[in-house]
C-alpha cells in the first residue's frame, strides 16, 4: 500500500467524530489515574510524550491532504480555465510560477477589478470578456 493510500485512510478515521470521542475518553482517563499515581512527573510525561506524538504525525497526515486537495482543486480550476471561451490558457498553471511573475498577473487582475468598480459606479455592466 502507498503512503497516500494509508494516508487518506488514516485522515478519513481521524476526522470521524468517534475518533474525537476516542481521544476525549484517553484525556479524561489520564485525568482520572492522576490521584493515583500522585500526579507524578511520569504521569505527565506519559500525556506530553503521546501527545507530541500524535501532533507530530498528525502534521503529515495533514499536509498529505491539503497537498492532494490543493492538487485537485487547481485541475478543476484549470479545467474550467481550458473550458471556458474567453478565458486566458496562460493561466492554466499560475501555480507554478515565481514570485514575480504571480505578482505582475495579480497586478493586471487588481487593475481590471478597480476598473470594473469604477465602471459600476457609473452604470457600465461589469459583465463579458475583457480585452485579450
């Protein structure tokens, strides 16, 4: 099995609410067991040690799926890009560009939405195909 496909197995069980109740319950019994163990620094350690555990997978698991969410949100932007009349296939990947150019294409966006504002003000549609 790849590390995706265990990946999104694991993110799926750990999103459940019986997964957040699961944790709840461990929390709760570790406060429980404090008396008896004199509220020990072992019996803390044992609650910061499993804890730093889990967030620290738990951040893998994360990126995992925002990574593959983000992949497949930019495929479908890209394909209503390609899809739509009009519209401009430079951007199909704007993504992977660098900084510099990401901002000179932010700068032309900012600029047509400015004029559009202004062109509502004073009753023009902002509707259509704007200049190539």
């Amino acid at each position: 099995m790849r590390y995706g496909d265990i990946a999104k197995r694991v993110s799926h069980w750990c999103g459940r609410p019986t997964t957040f109740l699961l944790a709840l319950g461990v929390i709760f019994g570790w406060i429980l067991t404090g008396p008896i163990f004199g509220y020990s620094d072992t019996w803390q350690l044992v609650i910061n040690t499993g804890t730093t555990i889990v967030t620290f997978l738990m951040v893998f698991l994360i990126q995992n799926t925002q990574n593959r969410d983000t992949a497949a949100i930019q495929l479908k932007l890209d394909e209503l890009i390609r899809a739509t009349q009009g519209a401009h296939n430079a951007l199909l990947d704007l993504e992977e560009l660098d900084e510099s150019l990401l901002d000179g294409f932010r700068a032309r966006y900012e600029g047509l939405a400015r004029s559009a504002r202004e062109g509502l003000t004073k009753g023009v549609v902002d509707t259509g195909v704007p200049e190539s």
